[in-house]
C-alpha cells in the first residue's frame, strides 16, 4: 500500500474506534460527535482507495462527489452512495448549533460507516480485523489539485 494511502487508513480507523466507542457511552450520549465522526472516517477510506489508485482529488467533505472520482476504479461502489450522502451531511450539520443528531442518526451511523468501511478495507487488501500500519517517520505532503488565484 502506498505510505500516504496508509496514513489515511490509520486516520479513518481513529475516527471509526472514537465513533464506536462514543456510541456506546449511555452516561452523557453525543450523537453529533458519533455522526461527525462517521462521516471523517468514511472520508479518509474513500481518499485512501483514491490515493491507492492514482486519482488525485480535490479538499472536500462531500462524499458523493469523492465516490464519482472513485466510480471508474470501483464501479460497484455506486451501491454506497445512499450512505455516503447521508454521512455527507454530518461533516458540518451537527457540529453547529441549530442541529442536533439523535441517537438513533448514530447508531445508523456508525452501521453505515462500518459497511463503507469493511468494503474500503477488502478492496485496499487489509484483513477485517488488522489495524496495524507503519507510518513512515517523516510525514509525506499532502497534496491535492490547488486552485488559481
């Protein structure tokens, strides 16, 4: 795997652990943390299988359009996009006021993210349960499509 496409993978898996763990937590519940989450970690497994293939992609939250990047690579993945569009809208809805996720948005999250995520991780070649990646010591850039000015 390539190292950047890794590092993603290990950022994803942080989100992933924090969303479930929080998800389990019935002493002062956050639900807008557990969907926000969700949608971090669905993010990075979709930029790492774009890193993994070569295609570069724009700084974005939105799920869909990372996913019409991914398409040619993984046509099968359209099956997501119900999900993708739903954790789409957790990168920002609930992290200001106005908005408040229920618990029942999370546990839906965490059952969506969980599904992207196993499918990103099959398709990257890891194991279900291995997590354990080296990262290489000195952090490579992270390079995206920059704009004009």
């Amino acid at each position: 795997m390539r190292p950047l496409a890794a590092e993603w993978v290990c950022k994803a898996e942080e989100d992933f652990a924090g969303a479930k763990h929080l998800a389990r937590v019935r002493k002062q519940p956050m639900p807008n943390l557990v969907c926000y989450l969700c949608q971090q970690c669905a993010e990075k497994y979709l930029k790492a299988r774009l890193q993994e293939a070569g295609v570069l992609f724009p700084k974005t939250h939105n799920l869909e359009e990372l996913l019409d990047l991914l398409l040619p690579v993984e046509p099968l993945w359209e099956s997501l996009r119900p999900a993708l569009a739903q954790l789409t809208d957790y990168a920002v809805e609930f992290r200001y006021p106005g908005e408040n996720a229920t618990e029942a948005q999370a546990k839906r999250a965490v059952d969506s993210c969980g599904v992207i995520r196993q499918v990103a991780r099959r398709s990257l070649g890891l194991e279900s349960g291995q997590q354990e990646f080296r990262v290489r010591e000195r952090p490579v850039a992270y390079r995206t499509k920059r704009r004009k000015t």
